[in-house]
C-alpha cells in the first residue's frame, strides 16, 4: 500500500471524452476520474452528477454549448457524495431550475454531508479545483421517494431508486425510449468500486434489479461509456464482482477472529488478482475493507467518516504494530 493518504499525490489531469449514447443522451467522462451524464431534450438539459466544483463543472457547460444553447433546467444527484454534487452551484447561470435527489440522498447530506465534504478534500484535492468556489453543500430543491418520471418535452425520463449499494440513496435515470441508464456509482468498470458508505449484501439484489430493466447503453460512476449490451453486460459483471469478492473476504476474516489490519491482508490476497490494476484501487482499499469489516461484523448502517477518522483509518492499517 503506497505511503501517502488516499489520493493525495495523485496530480495528473485525465483526458476527457464526450461520447454520444444516443439521440439525446452523452457520457463525459475521463479516465477513471468522476462520470457525468448529459441528457438533452426538446426544451432543456439534465445533467446527471454535478462535478466536484463549480470550477470543475464549467468544463461539462462548455461541451453542452458546443451542442445547444438550450436552459440546463436539471441537475440530478445520482447519491451525496462531494465529488458528485458540490459543483451544483456552477449551473446557476445556466437556466438551472431544479436540483433533484432522493429523499434518501436529502437525509445523508443533512446527517453527514459537511463531514463527508471536508473528508473528500483531503483524500482527493486533485478532483477539487477551484474548492474556493463552492459555496456550502448542495441541497437539493426536489426530492422523491422511489420513483419519478420527468419529461424533456416528449422524451421521458424515469429517475429511480432500485435499492441500496454504494449508498442507502442510489438513484439511476433510465430513458426508456433509447435504453440508456445513468448508473452512478452503483455501477463501475475500469475502476475500483468505493465501498466506505455502501450496504455491501444489498448490492448485488440492486443491481440485479438495474439488469432487469434491459439497458443497452449505460454511463458508469467512473470508467469509459458503455456502448453496446455486451459492455453493460460485462459492468454489472464486473462490479458485482468486486462486491461480493469483498464482502465475502471480509464475512470470512470475520468469522476467523481477524482485526482490521488482518482483515485487510486477507481480502487482498482475494481482491489484487483480479482488481490491483484498475482506476483508484488503492485508494478505494482502505475504506473499503473497513466498511465490510464493519457489515460482516454486524455494523448495519455505515459509520459517518471524518477528516480525522480517515487518516486514523489509514495510519492504522499501514503501522506494523
């Protein structure tokens, strides 16, 4: 495991892609960083997932003009996280009416949204350019329970909440007439999946239920567009996967007695064949085998993580006492 804490030397700037799935919809994505989707309709524009700033955020603006002048009316919170949301703010002049997420999504920024901010800084300062910008944390101004449907003139758009996995407050966007779904992090590949904040035996049964719906084009939380079914396919796959291999390494070292730091050891012998080359791997690690230490050992609801509580974790795990 490198010495330094999470993703601070990490200072390299990804190249950008800006893929078309569809008529309507497109993936902006860049090598592994955070995904955002674009969706364009015949009287305005939703973005899915908001950037980290507002700074960060004035690069998806300016991809969206080089289509349409049309109002960005929408911005869909796919979950709570920082680097998902805090650039909100940067859409404001852009014709912004509402910033949507699930009720779920709401509670998680009231009860640990500042924590998570400050946490999320420190670990990955590279995905927070110009963090002077942000103004506080991103409240959304509509909120739903399960599901919603929300139309962009004739095309409709279904904004869902399939179950827990990465969060308690996953949500997708599935456009039904183009088979497009815009995942969040519920759904990775090419990248490791974060787990510091998920219900790990949940997962699997969500994503399940996200298979069910037939996409054929879908925009991971990080990693490259989706374009044909086989790749979806192979997503789905592949997080799940990911999921289960740790989980049930962490089942396993807890069932033997095993503390944290031997836990970790344990899973890794099962997660580095398979996973050590992807996008943030060893950055994810960390978080990831304390919270499954966490659920194995009956921590049903994942604990709230701090500034302080991340570099007590990390130093922790990397001591040799």
């Amino acid at each position: 495991m490198p010495s330094e804490f999470a993703s601070t030397a990490d200072l390299e700037e990804k190249a950008v892609s800006f893929v078309q799935l569809s008529e309507h919809c497109w993936a902006f994505t860049a090598e592994g960083d955070p995904n955002t989707g674009v969706i364009i309709g015949d009287d305005g524009v939703m973005v899915i997932d908001a950037t980290a700033t507002p700074v960060m955020a004035q690069a998806v603006i300016a991809k969206i003009r080089e289509l349409t002048p049309k109002p960005i009316k929408y911005v869909l919170l796919t979950h709570y996280h920082a680097v998902r949301v805090l650039g909100a703010s940067g859409y404001r002049g852009e014709g912004l009416e509402q910033i949507i997420a699930s009720q779920d999504t709401y509670d998680l920024i009231e009860e640990r949204g500042r924590q998570d901010m400050e946490s999320e800084i420190g670990r990955f300062p590279r995905l927070f350019k110009g963090v002077d910008s942000v103004p506080g944390l991103t409240w959304p101004s509509l909120v739903f329970k399960g599901e919603m449907t929300l139309w962009l003139g004739r095309l409709e758009l279904k904004i869902l909440q399939l179950g827990r996995g990465h969060t308690k407050g996953d949500t997708i966007v599935w456009v039904p007439r183009e088979k497009v779904c815009f995942s969040g992090d519920l759904v990775e590949y090419e990248a490791a999946c974060y787990t510091g904040d998920a219900y790990l035996a949940d997962w699997p049964q969500t994503l399940d239920r996200l298979r069910s719906l037939g996409p054929e084009k879908l925009v991971p939380g990080r990693g490259p567009a989706l374009t044909d079914p086989a790749q979806v396919a192979a997503a789905l796959d592949y997080t799940g996967d990911f999921v289960t291999t740790l989980f049930g390494g962490a089942q396993e070292a807890v069932a033997q007695g095993k503390n944290l730091k031997q836990t970790m050891a344990y899973i890794r012998q099962r997660m580095d064949p398979k996973f050590d080359q992807v996008f943030i791997y060893e950055h994810c690690l960390p978080f990831d085998v304390t919270r499954a230490h966490d659920e194995a050992s009956g921590i049903r609801d994942p604990r709230i993580w701090t500034a302080e509580r991340d570099q007590e974790m990390w130093h922790a795990l990397q001591s040799d006492r």
